[in-house]
C-alpha cells in the first residue's frame, strides 16, 4: 500500500519519478551523513572526546575540576585539554597539576620541559609574594620550588639546563624551610647522606629522616627502613624496625613513589625468617598507629596511580596483601590544604624507635 497516497498504486509515471526522486534524495543523505560520521570519528580525541567538547569550559575552576576528574578516571587527552584551559586563564592550582601531568613519566603526555616552565612560573610569580600561613595556595607553590630544585638537580639537556646540585640544594633548603614542604626536607635528607651540593652531615640527614618517619612521610620512612636494615649511617642494624618502618612506607606510598619503596619492602620482607616476620607483628601495629600520614599535613598525590603488582619472594612465599589507605577525590586532593599549625615540622629530635644521639 502507498502510505502517501492511500488507496492509490504507484504505477503512474509520475509515481515513479517521485519514487526515483526520493531515492537520490535519500542516497544522497545517507552519503552526507557517512561524510559526517567520518568528520566526527576524525576530531574525537584519543579518549574519545570531541575537540569541541574539549573547549567547552565554563571557567577556570570548573576546568580545573573537570581535569582532575577526568585524570582520575584515565581520559588523559580531556585532563590536558582542561587543565590548560585553567592554566592558560592563571589557575595557580590548574597550572601546578598540569605540570605534574607533564613531569609523569608514565603519562602519555610526559613533556619534563614543559613541566619546568609551568613549575619554575609558579614559584617566580608567587614566592616572594604568598602568605605561608594563610594562602592555601602556598603548599603548592612550594611544592613546584622543590620540583624545580629536582630538575636543577639532574638537568635537561634539552633546553640546556645542567646539572647544578650546589643550586639545587638552595631550592630544597628554601622550600624545606620557608614553605615547609616534606618533599624537600626528604630531598635535602638525601643529600646531606650523600654530601651532594652541601658537605656531608649523616647527623642532619638521620634527624630530617627520622622527623619525617613521624610525620607519616612514606619516602623518608623507607630511606630510614633501608639504613636500619644495612645498619649504615650511625643506625644499629635493626631488621624488626626496618620491616616494621617499610611495612608502613609501603602501605602509604604515594602512586610515583611506589616501586622503589615496595622494592625495599620485598628486599626486607624476603630477607627476614618467618619467626622475625611473627615478632614484628606487634611493632608493625604500633608504628601503624602512631606514625602514619597525618590527613591533611600533605596533599595526597594520585597521578600515575595503578594497581599493585603481585610480588613474592625468591622460595615462592607471598609478600602479604597491603593495607592501603582510602584514596581522596581528586577535589579532596586538589582542594585540601594544611592550615599554618599543620604545616609546622614535627617537633622533637630522632625518631623514639633507637635514639642516635653520639652516633656518625
């Protein structure tokens, strides 16, 4: 039946011109909209989203938020398209997260170069000039000065930037201390160990060390593990502490950090006899007590978070699962910062676990 023209069949001449009609017609919409499909296929990102979606930002900090979340949720393409977009328009926070975006090596868009610029930006424009006890946006700014001390340190050749470790350490010092950022003082750790850029003083290193251990610093609880366990540094060898310290470290290491940090924990964990591991239990439920990270003292970093590897040891004993901490929203993680109290260094000299007064 002709439903245009009911009760009518379509076998006039005319018919059949509109029926030829209506069929170019329609073939030439259906190329149309094939041209279309392909157009759109063309300008969807590598995480599927459109290049007009990627612009379509209400203001910097809607932005900011949209680039979190969708780094958070592994869209790379949209979390840089967004996170420039609030960089671009001087979103201290937005600007600082796309940089560590760039500064990650396992992130598609890993630019180091880039990742300096927009690090070394922040801390021109604002160091001299921020409230360390009253901006919120302080924390971050000192961050960025001990990221751009950790690239002074190793250099990029790219843009002609040497390795200076004497420079390097002046950064570190000044976000250690001024901004009071557990990074640098772990950084500084590091280098009065390895007399780098400042003379040698295993004494100073030991103590920032052990200050950051209580503080809940996953880094420096693993650096202070590993000299326990060699006894190195003045530390008496010590394996129950040493695995009790790594355990902790290991359960609360940031996503970048991991690897190194749960190499240790293996290294320890595989080194110890089954009744050490037994007789640890009860320093390791004590240390988790009173030396995990403090919430809020630092801002949880979850770029370049993953799953954890299985690990064993060489005899083919399983190293026991982790207990990881809750991980933050990245609005938590973006937007909650120490107040001035928070931020203060940990108070008292080594860590209570095996005082080293006297020791080199």
């Amino acid at each position: 039946m002709d439903f245009e023209n009911p009760g009518h069949e379509p076998t006039t001449r005319h018919g059949a011109d509109a029926l030829s009609v209506w069929c170019a017609e329609r073939g030439r919409d259906l190329a149309r909209g094939v041209l279309a499909t392909i157009v759109a296929l063309m300008l969807l990102g590598p995480a599927g989203v459109s290049a007009r979606e990627q612009v379509r930002f209400v203001s910097p900090e809607a932005a900011f938020e949209q680039g979190l979340s969708a780094h958070r949720g592994g869209n790379f393409a949209l979390a840089e398209q967004a996170l420039r977009f609030a960089s671009e328009r001087g979103h201290v926070l937005g600007r600082y997260a796309l940089a560590r975006l760039y500064a990650d090596s396992n992130a598609p868009f890993t630019n180091h170069e880039r990742a300096y610029e927009l690090y070394n930006s922040i801390v021109v424009e604002h160091s001299a000039r921020i409230d360390v006890d009253d901006d919120p946006r302080a924390v971050y700014v000192g961050k960025a000065l001990t990221a751009v001390a950790g690239y002074v340190l190793r250099g990029i050749p790219q843009i002609g930037l040497l390795p200076n470790p004497e420079r390097a350490a002046g950064y570190f010092q000044e976000a250690a201390t001024f901004f009071r950022d557990h990074d640098a003082q772990f950084e500084l750790a590091k280098l009065y160990l390895a007399g780098e850029g400042v003379r040698p003083d295993t004494r100073k290193a030991v103590h920032w060390l052990s200050t950051l251990s209580q503080a809940g610093h996953p880094g420096a609880q693993a650096f202070l593990a590993d000299l326990y366990w060699r006894g190195k540094s003045g530390l008496p060898k010590s394996p129950d502490r040493a695995l009790a310290l790594i355990t902790l470290a290991a359960e609360n290491a940031p996503p970048h950090e991991r690897i190194w940090i749960e190499d240790i924990y293996q290294s320890i964990y595989c080194g110890l006899s089954a009744g050490v591991r037994e007789g640890a239990a009860g320093l390791i439920a004590s240390f988790r007590h009173r030396y995990a990270p403090r919430p809020g003292t630092e801002p949880r970093d979850t770029i370049g978070l993953t799953e954890r590897p299985y690990r064993s040891c060489a005899d083919g004993t399983s190293l026991p699962a982790l207990e990881a901490p809750g991980e933050p929203t990245p609005t938590e993680t973006a937007r909650r910062t120490p107040t001035a109290s928070e931020r203060q260094p940990v108070q008292g000299n080594m860590l209570d676990i095996g005082r080293i007064e006297g020791r080199r």
